[in-house]
C-alpha cells in the first residue's frame, strides 16, 4: 500500500514546483494612486482581501477611494441612504468570481479520477487514477491569473455600480432643492405682482390706465405662476423617485457646497476597470497559448505511473501563425488602457471647463439681478413721483427675478457637475463602505 501512495506523492511534489516567472507585460498595469493612501479598516467590505498574500492594486485602490462630500453634510446621508438600500447584481457577481478564483487556486494540485473496467473473466475492476500536470507552458499558472483578474473587473464594476447609485440619488436630491429654491423664488415674484396688479387695476379703475396695462400685468403673474407650478411638480417628482429608489422619505435641506478643489488626482474607475480587463485579456491570451503547445503530464494507478504528452490542439502548420494571433492580444488590451486613459482625461478636462464656465455664469447672473433689485427700486422711487410708468417698473422687476432664476439653475448645476466627475472618479462613497 505504501508503494502505491509513493508516485502519488511524488507527483504532489512535482506539481508544487511549477510556478513560472511573471511577464515583464504586467509591469505596465502598475495603478499610481497620486496621493499617499489612508490607512483603511480591514472590516467588514467587498474590497478587503483576507485571502490573498500577494494582494492587488486594484482592490488597493478602490479600497483607498475616500468620498469627498463632507462627513456631517446632508448629500453625505443621502449617500448613505444610497449605498445601505442597494442590492447590486454587480455585488453577486463579485462573490462568484471569488468563488470561481477560490477553486482556481489549486488547480495545481494533483486530479482523482475513478476508473471501472471489465475484465476478459467477466470481474468489475475499480480504482483511481491520479494526474498531475508537469510541464504546460504556464497554462495552469494562467488559469489562476485570469480568475484573480476576473475578480477585479467584477470589483472595478461594483464601485462604478454604486458611486452611479449614490450620484443618481444626490442627483434627485439636489434637483429637489433647485426646484424647491425656484418655487419660493417665484411666489415671492408672485407677491410683488398681486401688489402691481393693485396698483394698476385702482388707475384702471380712476380712468388713468385702461385695460392693456392690467392685461400686461396679469400675463406676467401668469408666467410666474406657471413656473411655480412647474417647479413645485419637477421638486415633487425628485423626491418620490428618491424615495422609491431608496424606500426612505427626505426633507429637503440645504446641500452646502461640494468644493471642486478637494478632488484629488486618481484615475478614473474607467481606466481602473480597462485596467483590470487587460490583465485579465493578457491571462487569457496565456491561457491560450499554452493550450497551442503540447506539454508534459504524469498518470499514477495501481502502484505505476507513467509520463504522456498532454495536447489540446495538436500543433500543425497553423500553429505558428495562431501563437502570433494570440500574442497580439496582449498589446491589443494595453492599447485599450490607453484609450481609456485619453478619453476620460477628456471627459475630466471637459467637465472642469463645465464647472467653471458655471460658476461664471452663477457669478454674472447675481450681479445682474443684484443691479436689477437696485434698478428696480430706483424705478419704484421714480413711479411714485410720476416720473415712470408702473409697467417699465414691472418689466425691470420681472428681468431681475430671471436673473435670479438663471443664478440658481448656474448654482445647482455647478453641484452636480462636480458630482459627476466625482462620480467618474469613483469618490462619491468610501471604499470600505461598498
């Protein structure tokens, strides 16, 4: 008996020894994270890995991503909210592939395989057949890489899943509040007109103004009124999409201001996840071109072994030109890193000049509609002297509230600008809390 555990055994041993260096390709995968990272809790999360020596930069990386709306802020519990309320297919996708690069793991290791023959006499003979693989290219070495590198696109996706969620629902959020900014906006409008519509319907009715003065001022409250309404409905929808995407009823609060300047400069989670599918197009162009060449394995029954060559394409005078097809693979996909790489610089450089172009237009709009409210109450002054009309006073009033509607839209979509390029660059929620 115990010969027969010794080729076993010694196939155990031969099966350990198969490791291959790593290719110098993967050097150009390395993730410069720009600043020095914060140490994180190696707690409960999807990016924490307990199980791996060697450890990723990828999930090192995703891990370090700090959200850069402040801790006590109200956009910060709407993210909360956000990331405890989702169930993400991505995140069942994510324990799969660990799963699938758990079994991975050994693949190593030597197989068992029952074995039933019959036998000239008529007798069921049964026992197992042990295989190890002993020489393949580096075939079983890629397995493992590809299933590791599965794991971190299913990662990378995972984090731009939920940093969309919290961005969809900070999203609703602030439109909420620019609706509901807009809304009171036009009811204090709304006031003001009732009291012009006073004024001009008393000299409509002292025969000094006729009818089109009163008609002029009842056009402009119904704007007014309509944009109300409109706001009003448009704060309404927000909040009720919100609350059916996350089963939690909000109060609408005061948002604060992001701040442009704390982003820090990371990679985009796009170039991250074109990052992580290259290593995983590289493993797999390994994979296939160890599955091009015949390697060496050993077969151990019964106290015998023997060695075979073991081939799953057989080599022909394609085989050659097949290697070439696969190896072009690999620069393919670093390629891909690249492209990647340029259009989300793009994509940051077009969002900033965004922010900025609002910013510009927030900062035009108040002054206008600050020189409007001053306009206005010089007109106001001049009406009651007799010196203007009541309706150039409404028409300098009314020019000064959409100033200030177009000052709050500037406001509020400057927000949501930075969120989305937070969003893009995968900052919107903790590393440890997806």
């Amino acid at each position: 008996m115990f010969c027969r555990l010794l080729p076993a055994a010694a196939l155990v041993v031969l099966g350990g020894c198969m490791e291959m260096d790593s290719e110098a390709i993967q050097s150009r995968l390395k993730l410069p994270f720009g600043q020095e990272q914060e140490q994180v809790s190696q707690g409960a999360g999807n990016f924490v890995q307990e199980d791996r020596s060697d450890g990723s930069e990828i999930f090192d990386t995703l891990l370090a991503r700090r959200s850069v709306i402040p801790e006590d802020s109200t956009l910060s519990q709407v993210a909360d909210i956000a990331l405890a309320s989702g169930a993400r297919a991505s995140e069942a996708e994510l324990r799969t592939a660990k799963l699938r690069a758990e079994a991975e793991d050994k693949n190593w290791l030597p197989t068992l395989e029952p074995t039933v023959s019959l036998t000239s006499l008529g007798d069921v003979v049964t026992g197992l057949i042990v295989e190890q693989v002993l020489y393949d290219h580096g075939r079983k070495k890629a397995e493992r890489e590809y299933a590791a590198a599965d794991v971190e696109v299913a990662a990378v996706t995972l984090s731009q899943d939920m940093n969309d969620r919290v961005y969809t629902a900070q999203s609703l959020f602030v439109e909420a509040v620019k609706n509901q900014h807009r809304a009171a906006l036009a009811d204090r409008a709304l006031a003001q007109m009732n009291r012009f519509r006073k004024i001009v319907y008393g000299r409509v009715e002292g025969g000094v103004s006729d009818k089109g003065d009163l008609r002029m001022v009842d056009t402009r409250s119904s704007s007014l009124r309509t944009q109300r309404d409109t706001a009003r409905e448009a704060a309404q929808t927000a909040l009720s999409e919100l609350t059916a995407m996350t089963g939690t009823s909000f109060q609408i609060a005061d948002v604060g201001k992001l701040g442009i300047s704390a982003l820090p400069e990371v990679e985009a989670l796009a170039v991250v996840k074109a990052k992580a599918e290259a290593g995983r197009n590289i493993a797999r162009a390994k994979v296939e071109r160890a599955g091009q060449l015949p390697g060496i394995g050993a077969v151990a029954s019964s106290g015998s072994a023997a060695l075979q060559l073991v081939s799953e394409t057989g080599l022909g005078f394609g085989t050659a030109a097949r290697i070439k097809a696969i190896e072009s693979t690999k620069e393919t996909a670093l390629l891909q890193v690249d492209e990647a790489r340029e259009d989300s610089a793009r994509a940051r450089s077009r969002l900033q000049n965004r922010i900025e172009s609002l910013k510009r237009q927030q900062a035009e709009a108040e002054g206008l509609a600050r020189e409007g409210q001053e306009t206005y109450r010089l007109f106001e002054a001049q009406f009651r002297a007799g010196q203007r009309s009541v309706l150039e006073v409404v028409d300098i009033y009314e020019q000064s509230i959409q100033r200030e509607m177009e000052g709050l839209n500037a406001k509020y979509d400057t927000l949501l600008a930075e969120l989305q390029l937070a969003r893009d660059l995968g900052l919107l929620a903790n590393g440890e809390a997806i």
